[in-house]
C-alpha cells in the first residue's frame, strides 16, 4: 500500500497540503479536470517553484478573479457542489469529512450548530480547492494511508474575521484536541483551520516515519519565508517494505459482560463506531459461577483511545476493561468505481505491492442496483468484480 507521510516540522496549511503533492508528482491537469467538475468558478490555480530559506518548494496559489461572486458558504451548500460533482473514488465521501469537522469545531467555538456556520474564509473558493484538491490528490496518487507528524501551532496572534486571536485560533484548537502537538520558535500562525482540518480527519495515524520505501518527496511552500525555519511542509511517499503489505499498531480494549441485555451492546457498538473504533465485536463466553456472558472487544488507534474507553464505561455498566497493544499486516487499500449493466458500483481492492489479491464490491451499492433491476444482490456483485477483473 502507498502511504503519504506528513512532516510537518513547519505546520501546515491547505496549501501547502496541496502544494506538497503537486511537488511529489502529482499530475495538476488531471487535478485540475477533477475539480472542473465541482461546477466553482472565478478561479485559477497556478503552481510555481520557489525558495523557503533555501529549500526548493511547490507554491501552490488560488488566484481570485474579479467579477465573480465569492460569498461565504454553509456546510449544506458545500456538501451540494461535492456531491453533485465527478470525484475519483471516496474523494467526495473524504472532502465531506473534512468539511463536515471543521464545522464542528467551528460550531463548538461559536455555540452554535454545524449547519448555521458561515465558513467565512474557509468557505472560499480557495479552501473549497484545496480541501476538495487534498481528497482528490489521494485517489489520483493512489495513496492509501495517511499519517502525519505531530503538529507545530506557532505562536503569537492572528487576524481573522472574527477580529485578532490568539495561536492556535479558537477553531484549529478545536481540531488539534487529541492530536500530538510539537513545540516552535516561531511566532507566527503555523498550523491553520484547513490545514488542522484536512490532517486530522485524512491521517489514520501521527507518530513518526512509518517504515516504508521512499518512491517521492514533495516540499509546498507556505506565504512567508520562516524566521528561524523554512516556511515548508514535506511529503514522504512511499510503500510498506514488508512483503507488500501495510503494517501499523493498534489498541485492542476488551471487557467481560454478564448482566448487560444485548440491545445495550448493539447500542454500545454503535457508538463506538461513530467515535473512530476500527472494529467492535462480542464472543460468547462462560464466566465464573457458569454464568453465560459476552467479550465486547474494540479495536483503536491511539488518538481514539481515550474516548473508545470511555464509551465503554458509560454504555456498558463495566467496572473495568482490559487493553493491550497489537501489530498487525494488512493488505493495502485501493477504491474504484466500476460500471455494470445495472449502474456504477464502487469496489475496493486488496493489493499486496501492485499485485491485487481481493476485489470486494461495496454492498449498498449492489444492494440498491438490485432493487431497481429486479436481480439478485450475488448477481450485481459477480458482475462488479468481473467489470474490475477486466479492467
């Protein structure tokens, strides 16, 4: 699996996310064409090679044209332009997500709900770009995984629309709760709302460099040049090293339960789901006195942890739970669309290097196709993977 590694020793921004790719070799005209479709006007991306204190970067701008309405969005105007458009894979479904936290966040801020933000500047053709143009990269590099270093917020003030705030702004701050941070010198705003946004909703993982095989390397500059370091960010691609599979660490948190009914572990399973939870599952077990009971067991990366425990003493009635640390291999990750006589399918690939080893069609999709065909679910799902085998 590839896997795109974020060293943000210079914070980041949603340009400089995207500029970073364009600079590791992705293609801008293809990138251009994807966004093309979002139906956005007024704008034009130019992508220029600069110096950031002595380091060669990608500068990526959104330049404005006059003449064209610029105005402020909510969350539901957004989601309308992504779904309406032609995205390559689960772009639309990953673009959503950023947009979708960041007017969390915003709202936690504000007191009020996700649908009532005004995005102000986030709203703005240029961050549509490049939180749209960040999806889109991922898909058109065939980047799997996503994991970033931990974060530099800067320091000192910025002004916004809602007038001079402190570093880190109120809404990056939001985003960064549970997310490694990293001290700097540097006094200025390092990390931004569309930077935090796009980072901490694409990175399965922050820590250090995962063990992979460098193929590319990608520098997208900031605005300023950087007092005491270069106003950069660093992208690192590359494949797992071993065999071809995709190796990480995770948590697996488990309890024992006898007197919990089983529509409160459904309820339970649910919503540890939705907090981030890999996977949850229950065995049938025998514990003491021959009471019949059940194993619920979570499976977490670090930054869920915390909540995932949580969840299980409030919705479990558990007086304690177990946890311990796994390695595990996993093939890589790659999402198509495929076209069958009963409409388009997605399917997700199982790669082992370049090899595809499991080609599994998205149920809902074949479930629907079914319906409105008046065919069995087996029969779309046999035709979606011979579209795919045959491509």
């Amino acid at each position: 699996m590839k896997t795109a590694y974020f060293d943000a020793f210079s914070g980041a921004s949603g340009d400089m996310i995207l500029g970073s790719l364009v600079d590791a070799g992705l293609d801008l005209a293809a990138l251009e064409s994807a966004l093309g479709s979002l139906g956005v006007h007024g704008y034009r991306m130019e992508a220029r090679k600069e110096t950031r204190l002595g380091i060669a970067a990608t500068r990526l701008e959104v330049h404005l044209e006059s003449g064209h309405d610029h105005a402020h969005r909510h969350l539901s105007h957004i989601r309308q332009i992504v779904e309406a458009a032609t995205l390559p894979g689960r772009a639309a479904e990953r673009a959503l997500a950023v947009f979708t936290r960041l007017a969390e966040a915003e709202a936690r801020v504000h007191g009020t709900t996700a649908e009532k933000v005004h995005f102000h500047e986030v709203g703005a053709v240029d961050a549509i770009v490049d939180i749209v143009g960040a999806a889109v990269a991922l898909e058109l590099m065939g980047i799997g995984r996503v994991v970033s270093s931990p974060l530099p917020t800067g320091g000192g003030t910025v002004t916004c629309a809602h007038g001079v705030m402190p570093v880190p702004a109120p809404a990056t701050a939001e985003l960064l709760k549970g997310v490694p941070l990293r001290p700097s010198l540097e006094q200025k705003e390092l990390t931004t709302p569309t930077g935090a946004a796009i980072l901490t909703t694409l990175a399965d993982a922050f820590g250090d460099v995962p063990t992979m095989r460098i193929e590319a390397i990608g520098y997208g500059a900031g605005q300023r040049q950087g007092q005491t370091v270069a106003n950069v960010l660093r992208v690192l691609i590359g494949c797992d090293v071993a065999d071809g599979l995709a190796g990480d660490t995770i948590w697996v948190i488990e309890t024992n339960l006898d007197d919990t009914t089983g529509e409160v572990v459904a309820d339970a399973s649910r919503r540890l789901m939705e907090a981030g939870a890999l996977d949850v599952f229950t065995t049938p077990i025998l514990m003491k006195k021959g009471r019949p009971g059940l194993l619920l067991r979570c499976l977490a990366h670090e930054e869920t942890r915390g909540r995932i425990e949580q969840l299980i003493f409030e919705h479990t009635g558990t007086f304690g739970l177990r946890r311990s640390q796994w390695t595990r291999s996993m093939l890589g990750r790659r999402h198509e669309t495929v076209q069958t006589p009963y409409g388009a399918v997605r399917v997700k690939l199982g790669l082992r290097g370049d090899d595809v080893l499991r080609v599994a069609p998205e149920y809902e999709d074949c479930r629907s196709a079914a319906e409105a065909h008046g065919v069995s679910v087996q029969q779309v799902m046999q035709e979606a993977i011979r579209r795919c085998d045959g491509k």
